[in-house]
C-alpha cells in the first residue's frame, strides 16, 4: 500500500455526502385578482333571547331586562348587513307575569312597557332593513301568554276584532305588537315553529337544555340538519361528520346566545330576590352575542358567523363596539 492509499483511508471526512440543506427555488408569482361575489348567497342575521322586560326599581322607575346596549349593537349589524332574513329565535318577551313562578312585585305591572319596547324595536328594525323578511318565532316566554289566557280566561282565546277574521287574536303577540304594520311574520307554535333557511339548515327556538355546554351535542344525537337555536342563552357552537349515502356529511348545532341581560335582572331558578323583591345582582352561566349566517338556497352550503359580545364589547368588522 503505498503513501497516497494511506493517506485516503485514514483522511476524516468532514460533512454529509449528501447535497446540503438550501433554499428552495426562487419562484415569481403572478399577479392574483380575486373576485369576491356574493351575490347568489343570502344572508340572515340571527337575534337571539332578547328578554325584553323590566322590573320596577324603588325609586318607581323600570330597569329593563333586556340589555339595551346588546341591542343596539344588533340594530347597527342589521343595518351594515342589509340581510335577506332577519330571525328572532324566540323568547324575544320575558312576560313574568304570566308564568308559572312565584313573580316578584317588582315585576308586577310591567307588560305594557314590554309590548311598547317590542313593537318600537320591530319598527326600527324595519326601518333599517326595509327590505328583509323579519321573522319573529315565538318561544317558551310567548307562549306564556297564550297558557295564561287558556288556563284563566279560556273564552277569551282566539278573540279577534269584528269583522277582521283573519286578523290575529287580539290577546296575541303579534296582535299587540302591531307587527302587521311593520311586515314582520309569527311562527307560532312553540316548541314546533322552525324557520329553514335552505334544505340544510334551520333556525328554532329550542326546547333542550344541558349543562356543562353539551346542549349542541343534544341536538346533534337527534338532528338530521344543522340547526341554530336558543333557549340556552350560552354560546354553543359543535359538529359532527357522518356518513350519507352520498359521502361525507357534516350537520353544526349553534346557540348565538343571548341579547339580555346576564348579571341576574332576568328571572331565572338561579336568581334571588331581596326584602323589597328587586333582583340581586349574580352570576349566570350565559353569554351574550349574535349571529350571522351566510347561505345558498336549495341544497346549497352555509356559512355561520357568531358575533361574540364580552363586558359590553363586540368587535365587528374591524371595528369596536363598546369602547
């Protein structure tokens, strides 16, 4: 073996053998114009538990239970928006005086105020979206009314002005809230009343409750389609991919949550009452916000956008609501 062989065996080598680690290709990209056109979807704006009521405060004035701020934040969404439907899942009264707790005196006498807070409501909300189809779908707390009228003034039901047979029931919600004069539509009918938006989803007010935030997965062990609901007045949002027999389908159960009040002026079986029957200030497990949801007619797709409001803030389209 001679000096050079040597010299090779015995010479360390330093590096991999392999081509070393570089950068990728230098690439040009093309100029990209992106259309954006939305204009075979349609839209609806979701309102969810507004809880429209009050309670009497001991210097004689109401205090709403509705939380005004919340609301004014929809009205401002509706009008940016310009939606094709505007629904109001249910609950959008509280009514305590027809339900079947014990009712606070605080709270006596105060459904007047709510019917006038309702029927100005639905026209500014007409006014802002004059061309949206405004659904009102009535839930557990409107139906109070028509069971109190059944089970206490039962030849009073049904009642409607002479000669108007086709008129609503004058002891109705629809009725005293004059939403004829604003093009606003009833689902009566609780719990059974639902609003479909296209094959693949629709909107109710709800009647499941679970704790722990599993109410959606109650809707999904028994939903076919996606469904948004209320009732809860949390903020839910679950889904699930099943097989169908033409592939992959993914059914959503959404809860927007509410646009009450959270920090106990609501009636609830957790609230609290004091000496003088005005409510305590607590804390609720429901979360205020609203919901936007974008589709395409037929058996086309959905979108959803949940519009969370946090201590009085909402963000919305690059811009602050709240401070």
């Amino acid at each position: 073996m001679d000096v050079g062989q040597l010299t090779e065996q015995f010479t360390p080598q330093y590096g991999p053998s392999w081509d070393p680690v570089r950068q990728g290709p230098a690439i040009k990209l093309p100029k990209v114009t992106v259309k954006s056109t939305l204009s075979d979807w349609k839209k609806c704006v979701v309102l969810p538990d507004i809880q429209a009521g009050f309670f009497r405060g001991r210097d004689g004035n109401l205090t709403p239970t509705h939380d005004p701020l919340a609301i004014s934040y929809a009205v401002a969404v509706v009008k940016a928006e310009k939606p094709d439907i505007i629904a109001l899942n249910g609950d959008n009264t509280d009514f305590p005086e027809f339900g079947k707790y014990r009712l606070s005196p605080a709270y006596a006498l105060t459904t007047q105020a709510t019917i006038d807070y309702m029927t100005t409501l639905c026209a500014q909300l007409r006014d802002v979206a004059p061309y949206a189809r405004i659904v009102w779908i009535e839930g557990n707390h409107e139906a109070r009314l028509t069971n109190s009228i059944l089970d206490n003034a039962k030849a009073s039901f049904g009642l409607k002005q002479g000669n108007r047979p086709d008129s609503f029931p004058v002891l109705s919600v629809p009725f005293l809230c004059r939403l004829d004069d604003f093009g606003v539509e009833y689902l009566a009918g609780y719990p059974a009343s639902q609003l479909w938006l296209n094959n693949r989803i629709k909107v109710i007010h709800g009647h499941k409750v679970a704790s722990g935030g599993s109410t959606a997965h109650k809707y999904l062990s028994t939903e076919k389609v996606s469904v948004v609901y209320g009732h809860i007045h949390r903020r839910e949002w679950a889904e699930r991919t099943r097989q169908d027999w033409d592939g992959a389908k993914t059914v959503a159960a959404i809860s927007f949550g509410c646009l009450a009040r959270v920090s106990g002026e609501v009636p609830s079986t957790k609230g609290g009452i004091d000496l003088d029957g005005r409510p305590l200030t607590i804390v609720e497990d429901w979360q205020q916000g609203l919901g936007i949801i974008h589709y395409k007619e037929g058996d086309g797709p959905f979108h959803p956008e949940m519009l969370p409001i946090h201590d009085g803030t909402m963000f919305y389209k690059g811009k602050v609501f709240g401070e």
